[in-house]
C-alpha cells in the first residue's frame, strides 16, 4: 500500500516535471512581453514628456504680443490662454513704485558717473537667446540696467553668474493686447526709474535681439534729444477706424496715433507715462480689442503731451512684409550675413534733426531659439569683437 503511494507519488513528480519545463517557458515568456511593455510603456511616457517640454519651451519663443500692425482680421484669431489668477506682484507696493517713480527725478542724475541705458524685458517666461545678450552687456556693467518682467508663474533664477540673474521685477498675468499688457510696461518703466542714472529706457521682448554692439547703441542712444517711439497717423481702419468719439474731450481724432510696441523713451518721457493717468483711464475704458492698446496709447499719449521730444520712428525692426496677423519669425536657416546686414544699414532715416543716417534699427526680432547658434557664430562680425 505504502509502496504503491510512493510509486503514485515519483509517477506525478514525473509527469510534473516533464511538464515542468513547458511551464517555466511560459513564465519566461509572460516575464518576457511584461518587461517589454513596461520599457515601452516607459519610452511612451517618456516621449510624451519631452514633447510637452519641447512646446512649452517653444512656445516660450513666440512673443508676449503679436499684435499687427497691419491686418483688421485680428478678432478672428485664437483667444489667448486665460491668465493665471496668481500674481506675485502685491497692489499697495506697485502703487508706491508708481508713486515714487512719478516724483523720481526727470533728468538723470550722474554725480561723476554715465548715464545708463534701461533694458526692460517683457517675456512670458526666460529669455532664449540670454547667451546673445550676456554677449552683449560684458564688459559695460556701469552703463546699463537690466528689469525683466515675467509671467507670475516663472520664478526660475538664471545663475549667478548671469546678467540677468535677480533682475526680475515683481510681475502679475498678461494678456494678449490687453491693458495688463501696458500695466505691464509702466510696472518696467517706474522700477527703472527709480534707479536715477537711467537716462533712457528700452522695451525689449524675448525674441529681440541686438544688431550692433553695447557702445554703438549705447551712443546712438544717449546722443539723441529725441525718442524713438513708433508714432503715425493710419488713415485705415486698423488705425483711425480703432478710434471712438467717446474718448472725447480728452482724445480727438486728430490726437489719434498708432505705432510699434517696442519702444525706446528718454528719462523725461518715462516719467510722463507712468504719472498719467488721465488718458491711461480713457484708453483702459475705450479701446480693447479689436483696439489694442499697446499699439495706440503711448503714440497718442506722446503725441499729445510732448511731441517735439518724439523721433516718431522705432528702433525695433519687425517685418510685416510677409502679410498675415503676425510678423515673420525668423528661424536657423535665416540668419545669414546679408540678411542682419540689411536690416543694420538698408534704410534711410533722419537722426537728430537734419542728419540722415542708414543705421535705423538697433534691434530686432522675432528671432526663434534656433537662431541663437547661427548668431553667436555671426556675433564677432555684428559686435566687432
Ligand atoms: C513727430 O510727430 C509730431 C507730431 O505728431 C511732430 O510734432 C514732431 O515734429 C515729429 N518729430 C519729428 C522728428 O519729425
Ligand atoms: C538711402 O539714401 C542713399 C543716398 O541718398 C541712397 O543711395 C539709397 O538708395 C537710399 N536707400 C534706401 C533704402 O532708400
Ligand atoms: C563696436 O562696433 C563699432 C562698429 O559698429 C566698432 O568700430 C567698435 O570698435 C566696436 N566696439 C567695441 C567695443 O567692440
């Protein structure tokens, strides 16, 4: 009995163990397609990862405002992202930056010192093309200030080493062609006025760069009694046709002006804009969009209150040939010699009164991050380094 229990038993072991090995294939093969699922699934997620990473990062490119100055078909465009309700800006403090910058000094003070020119960089997120201007700011720390104003939500510090690293301002959402767009500039404008050597303010986006170097643009700058802001009159209904006669008595017809986003103002016109606020009232109320603010206040405002101290003409180069509601972006395979040289010395402009000058344009943009490796290859040729 015993005997035929263990004969039964070494049987089963047998038969187990013949089967044995069909078994083990089939776990060798489940281990098998798990473990390549699990490292594609992984490669998956892992793409999709760099994917998001690569459009955000290139959407960072695109410029805070394409408003063109050219097409009436602008409402047709995609509505921008809603803004984010965090800001890290806080009311009472920027009311007193805005205060204290409209009672700051109207002419630089300079006790033995230069005057400064002011970079003031409205971006939504980091600069790409920072390499090109930590470029072109070595070497002249004593003539320039830096202010970066950023969305709310980029609070990543460059390094130590950088030029820009703790010059973001406190900073709230922004809004495509929006007044929190212009609020934007006045918060840039009164940080750097508070800073007293600031002779002259430049507003630069993510996408400008450049064209010629520190001590070329810094002369040409400071040099001119005159302005440069973009400042015409557009018979067109993208221009005259965003005026509306409610903006009466303050803002006429004839007032009305149009012009370039980005523009360079002396100490006295800075000082101007962010103490107004009369017709900075009037336009917040009257024009939206389809009127955009930012392509009409400052013109306007500067055209009325002090227009003998205005070039009426950007040093901001942006091509508008190629038609549509945004300007030409420019990529790699764009930058090429002829081309930045076109736009350095291919116009004719007046600079200081009767003096007529081929060098029109100091910057320009919109350069794509992929333009920064052809350009710092370019840089000792523009720069003269
Ligand atoms: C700019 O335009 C204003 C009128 O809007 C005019 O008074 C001023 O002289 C112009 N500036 C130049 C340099 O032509
Ligand atoms: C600029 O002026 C010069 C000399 O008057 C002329 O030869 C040139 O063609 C002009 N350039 C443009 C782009 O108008
Ligand atoms: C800047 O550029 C000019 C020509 O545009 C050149 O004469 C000058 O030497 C350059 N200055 C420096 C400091 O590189």
């Amino acid at each position: 009995m015993k005997k035929h229990k263990i004969t039964a038993f070494v049987k089963e072991l047998n038969v187990r163990m013949k089967k044995e090995p069909i078994t083990l294939r089939y776990i060798h093969i489940l281990g098998t397609v798990i473990f390549f699922s699990s490292v594609s699934s992984l490669v998956i997620l892992l793409a999709l990862y760099l994917n998001q990473r690569l459009q955000t990062s290139l959407f960072l490119v695109d410029d805070l405002s394409s408003n063109p100055l050219t097409s009436p078909s602008l409402s047709l465009l995609p509505p921008p992202p809603p803004p984010p309700p965090r800001s890290s800006g806080n009311d009472v403090e920027e009311e007193e930056v805005m205060r204290r910058a409209a009672m700051a000094p109207r002419d630089a003070m300079m006790i033995g010192a230069h005057p400064k020119v002011a970079f003031m960089f409205l971006t939504r997120w980091n600069l790409p093309l920072s390499p090109l201007w930590e470029l072109f700011f070595k070497g002249h720390e004593d003539f320039y200030s830096i202010h970066v104003h950023t969305s709310p939500e980029f609070t990543e510090e460059p390094p130590k080493s950088s030029v820009f690293y703790k010059k973001r301002i406190p900073s709230k959402a922004v809004e495509w062609g929006k007044s929190s767009m212009m609020d934007a500039e006045r918060r840039l404008l009164s940080h750097a006025l508070l800073e007293t050597s600031n002779a002259r303010f430049v507003l630069l986006s993510e996408t400008c760069i450049p064209l010629f170097n520190f001590t070329t643009i810094y002369t040409y700058l400071t040099r001119s009694t005159r302005s440069f802001l973009g400042s015409f009159d557009d018979p067109r209904p993208m221009g005259r046709g965003r005026y509306t006669s409610k903006m009466l008595p303050h803002v006429s017809l004839s007032d009305w002006r149009k012009g370039n986003q980005w523009f360079e103002v002396s100490r006295r016109i800075a000082a101007e804009i962010v103490s107004d606020r009369r017709y900075y009232a009037v336009f917040k109320e009257h024009c939206r969009p389809p009127c955009y603010i930012d392509e009409h206040y400052l013109p306007t405002l500067v055209n009325k209150i002090c227009p003998e101290m205005n070039s009426n003409r950007s040093v901001t180069w942006v091509d508008w040939s190629r038609g549509g509601s945004h300007p030409a972006r420019f990529v790699w395979k764009d930058i090429r010699v002829e081309f930045l040289d076109g736009i350095r010395f291919g116009s004719n402009c007046s600079y200081e009164g009767d003096d007529v000058t081929n060098v029109c344009f100091l910057f320009a943009r919109k350069f794509h991050v992929s333009t920064l490796e052809p350009l710092m290859k370019i840089a000792p040729y523009l720069y003269g380094i």
